[in-house]
C-alpha cells in the first residue's frame, strides 16, 4: 500500500478513473493589447497569440485601420 502525505493547502490527488471523468482541455495562450497612435493619439484594440510579431506589422507599410499610423505605442 503507498504512503501519502497531506501538504496544507494542496489539491487532493486524483486517481486515473477520476481524470478520464474531466474530458479534455485546450489552453490557447493570446495577448489583449491597446496601441496608440503617436501621430494623432487615437487607439487601437487587438488580440494575437504574437505578441511582438503584431506589433511589428502594426508598425510597418499594410492596410488597414492602424495603416495611416506607422508609429504606435503598445
């Protein structure tokens, strides 16, 4: 028979046939972020999983919204 030991303020131990019970999670790591336009101070709101990728296009020649703005503060 294994010993255990109880830690103060730990979660309790599952058994395999518990976990079957849980199903199966999916963690999608994304990033919320508010840029500013340092050329007429207007905002900009936007979600990625790359951070400093999205940033990146952000800052440089694309169309959009952000487009007329090439210099944004995150």
């Amino acid at each position: 028979m294994p010993v255990t030991q109880e830690v103060a303020g730990s979660s309790p131990v599952h058994s395999a046939k518990s976990q079957a019970k849980l199903g199966t999670f999916f963690v999608i790591e994304f990033f919320v972020y508010i840029l500013q336009s340092l050329q007429d101070s207007s905002y900009y709101i936007g979600y990625t999983g790359d951070l400093q990728t999205r940033v990146q296009k952000h800052n440089s020649p694309h169309k959009g919204f952000t487009s007329g703005k090439l210099q944004n503060k995150l």
